[in-house]
C-alpha cells in the first residue's frame, strides 16, 4: 500500500499516535459504547402518498441531503428520487434510457452545498449533477477530464470514487491488461492480485497520483483456452469511501484505513481490530453457496438459451467454474472490515466482518483524532445506507424481497 509521493513511517508517527490516544480502541477512557436502532421508525417509504416512494422497484442507493431531505435511486426504473420526510414532497429525475437526460445504471457518487448530488453512470461513462429547481429534477453536464496521462502509465479501467465542491475528482484506476479480454489465458493459475490507483484530478492541474494498493485476492484456474476466477474465501480487498472533502482507503490486510486530504497528504489513520479466526464450517458453508449460485445461473442461461446457438460451449464453461469453486483457497483469518461509509457528518463507518453473524455491526469514527464514537449494530433484514446525527437511513426487505426506505433513530 503506497500513498502517493514518498510518505514515509516517519511521517506517519504523529498519526498512529492516535491509536492509543484517550478514547480510542487502545486508550484509558471506557470502551465507547455498542448501540442499537429504535423499533420505531421515523419513516417507512410504504406508508408515502406517493407511488415514486411507496413503490420501490429495486433500492440500489440513497444518501441524507439534510436531516430531512433524501435523495434514493430506484434500479428498475434508473431514476433518483428526491424527498422532503418532513412536509412529503417528492420531485424525481431522469429515467432508463439513452438520452441526455436519462441514465442506464445510475449511482450516487457526492453530495454538493446546494443540495444537488453528482451521480456516475459507468455503462456510459458518464457524470452528472442531479439537482432540484422549482420543484423539478434538473440534470446538469460535467466536464470530463482528460485521462490521457493515466493511459500513458498503462492505466486503464478508471471510474470517479469521489468528487469535491470545487470540482475535483478522485478516480480509481486499474493496470491495464496485459492481453485482449477475449484472448487465450495466459495468467498462470493460482493466487494474484490486482493492482489500483487513485488519482486526484484537479481542475487545471495535473493529474497526481494519490494511493496505490492491491485489490481483492483472486484465485484462477487456467484450462487451455478458458479460465474461471473467483475471490479467494475470506480474501482480503481494497476498500474506499469520500467523508466530506476527505477520502478513505483500506487495503484490509495492512490493518488500517488512511484517510487523504484535499491535497493529497494523510490527515488520518484509523486503526482496524484483528480479523476473525475461520472455522471450516465457515469456509464450507461459502463454497456451498457458490456451488448452488454456480448451478441457479447455468439452469436459468440454459432456459434462456435452448432452441438458439450460442458461440461458447456453456457446459463446459460453468463446468470450469465449479472445478474452480471447489479448489479455491481460503484465508485462515477473515478481513477486520468489508465496507466503508461516510455520512453527512463527515463521520467514518466501518462494517466489521463477523463470518456467522445475521446482522450488521458498524464502528463509527470522527476523524478529528481520529476516535471511535459507538459501534452500532443492525439486526438482520435492515442494510446501512447513511447517517446523520442520531437519525440511520436504512433499506429494508420484506418476504417478498420488496425493498422499502426506513428511518430509524438511534437508540442510546
């Protein structure tokens, strides 16, 4: 793991200082403490007069604008839906499609001061303001920026993981492939990893490299012309996240999180606790899961596909994805963490990896130390989406796998 230019250990002391600093994980003060939700909420998307709310077709993202102002993306229809939970009102933007004013796999990306969001559509590669004026959704064009010099250094693959009020951007870039995605396999099988970078583009300055780590531990079984990959069990990842006008950046084996200011330095390191030792029940129950979604998709292509011809031999290729299943390594230790957030405080959450456990445990930090404020736990069914004060803004699921957004207060 490398921040961009030469930080050295050195460097660094003043900030792992704060690791044992008073209130944090190893310091004098008590323990923060662990809290829970309140059972009831503050709202429920199905009780909306408004069908845009009330009927969700898929929640694939929603973010605090305000303490009561919500912007959410419904995934069937690719369209962000604004709301005010106080009075009710609800303006909408955009849709499914190909026009300048529609999107084909819309996701929220930052917050702006006015109350507009900028989202990212990586099926076309593009990025937009989204905002609210008069009551109507407004979408608005970003420049884009010239990536050239990234291509330069043989990086390919970017996509934006954060963006400033001033029109900075952080992207995420991945090296290049070696040889054309539909050519013969060439990787020797086993273990490897994937390197990224992140980039700071400043509007009128050059691009400036940020951070570089590994990406998620991947396992690959070469067989002639074809090849299947998987995770490796309980592999460790590169995680990130934007809190404020700050980004966050773990690689989860190297036991913390580095949090970058708007000038690229490290303005915090937050401390991660030891992973969870794995028991083999663990490590089968995973690969029994994958086995019976390796099954599911080869029934459901072959239903798809029979009466037509298709250019691969589809037996043969699910085949090797099973092959591969069953030999993937597993990690003796689970990662600390497995998902970053930062909410509309500017406060750092951390979901912790417990294999086993049904619901969710977040640690919540405030960089200002850093220190760990509480840890809060979720009960099964409820998905953390943001925060903002004592108020959590969830995506619940019923039975029938409908998706609602809930609002829950905290209950200290």
């Amino acid at each position: 793991m490398k921040p961009g230019g030469s930080l050295t250990r050195a460097a660094l002391t003043p900030i792992l200082a704060f690791a044992t600093a008073p209130g944090s994980l190893n310091g004098t003060q008590q323990v923060p403490p662990e809290l829970g939700l309140a059972e009831i909420p503050l709202f429920h998307s199905a009780g909306h007069a408004d069908q845009r709310v009330s009927v969700i077709g898929s929640l694939s993202g929603a973010m605090f604008l305000g303490i009561d102002q919500v912007v959410f993306v419904d995934r069937l229809s690719q369209q962000l839906v604004f709301l005010n939970t106080d009075s009710g009102a609800v303006a909408s933007a955009g849709r499914r499609g190909d026009g300048p004013q529609e999107f084909k796999s819309v996701r929220l990306l930052a917050r702006a001061a006015d109350g507009s969001v900028a989202v990212w559509d990586p099926i076309r590669h593009r990025m937009n303001l989204v905002g609210i004026v008069n009551g109507k959704g407004v979408i608005g064009e970003v420049p884009g920026v010239d990536k050239s010099a990234l291509r330069s250094r043989g990086i390919g693959m970017t996509e934006p993981i954060a963006r400033y009020e001033d029109g900075t951007v952080v992207y995420e870039g991945r090296e290049l492939p070696s040889t054309p995605m539909f050519s013969p396999n060439t990787r020797e099988p086993g273990h490897y990893r994937n390197t990224f970078s992140y980039w700071l583009a400043v509007p009128g300055e050059p691009l400036r490299l940020l951070f570089e780590g590994l990406g998620s531990e991947l396992f690959n079984s070469a067989a002639g012309s074809g090849s299947a990959t998987q995770d490796v069990i309980f592999g460790h990842s590169l995680l990130h996240t934007q809190v404020g006008e700050f980004v966050a950046v773990s690689q989860t084996d190297l036991g913390s999180v580095l949090v970058f200011d708007r000038s690229g330095g490290v303005m915090a390191e937050v401390p991660l606790e030891p992973g969870t030792a794995v028991t083999q029940e663990d490590i089968d129950a995973v690969r029994e899961r994958r086995l019976a979604t390796n099954a599911d998709q080869t029934r459901q292509i072959r239903e798809q596909m029979q009466g037509q011809d298709f250019p691969v031999d589809i037996a043969s290729l699910w085949a090797k994805r099973r092959d591969n299943i069953r030999t993937t390594p597993a990690n003796e230790t689970a990662p600390p963490i497995d998902r970053m957030q930062g909410d509309l405080d500017g406060r750092l959450w951390l979901r912790l990896f417990r294999p086993g456990e049904t619901g969710q445990r977040w640690q919540v930090w405030e960089l200002g130390g850093p220190r760990l404020v509480f840890t809060l736990v979720l009960p099964e069914g409820e998905a953390f989406l943001d925060a903002t004060g004592d108020r959590v803004l969830l995506r619940a699921r019923d039975e029938f796998d409908v998706d609602y957004l809930v609002i829950k207060g905290i209950a200290r």
